[in-house]
C-alpha cells in the first residue's frame, strides 16, 4: 500500500492506493489471455502464444535478452498477422509488449545468487 500525505501547514490530506508488482512473465500471462480471448482463428494464435510462452521462459531464467528478442518476433508475427485483420488488436498487442520490452527490472534472486 502507497501512502501520499501533503500538508500545507494549516490542511492536510491523505489518500493512499494499493500497488501490486508483478514480474514480466506475469505481464507476458496477461497478453497470452488478451491472445486467447481474442477473436483471431487457432491457427493464428498458436505462433503468437509460443513466441510469447518463450518469452516468460526466458525471463523467468533471468534471461532479459531473450526475453525482449522474443517479445520482439511476438510484434512482428501481429504485424504480419493481426494487422491486416484487425489493426486495433494488433496495436493493443504490440504497444502491451513494448511495455514488458521497456520495463526495467529487478533481477530474480536466483540470478544474483551465482
């Protein structure tokens, strides 16, 4: 939970807000279900899901390179694919994982024990 107090001396004002993290695999879960839900045939979906299941594969081992490489194919199948069809989806899913790319992370405690 966040906490923000402000005061200016004669008020004061407080509003706090619950922040769950999650890691990029979790994000990466999260477009897999916008994929699953989506409206696209199987045939479509199935490249997607497994560039994106590599994808948490890598970043769950640590591997941030891989990671964003694979996300990086993951877009250019949905430019290939979704955005003929459907170019709102295909943004959607590319702009959800320009913001796994971007993230800057922390890395897994496995990682810092070697």
């Amino acid at each position: 939970e966040l906490t923000l107090l402000v005061s200016d001396g004669r008020a004061t004002g407080m509003d706090s807000r619950t922040i769950e993290v999650i890691t990029r695999a979790q994000s990466i879960a999260l477009i897999m279900e916008m994929v699953e839900q989506s409206p696209l045939r199987r045939q479509t979906r199935r490249p997607l899901l497994a560039s994106l299941s590599n994808a948490a594969a890598a970043y769950d081992r640590g591997n941030v390179v891989a990671g964003a490489n694979q996300l990086r194919a993951f877009k250019h199948k949905v430019r290939a694919q979704v955005a003929r069809f459907d170019a709102s989806l295909a943004q959607c899913l590319s702009d959800a994982a320009d913001v796994v790319i971007q993230t800057r992370g922390v890395r897994p405690a496995s990682a810092l024990e070697r």
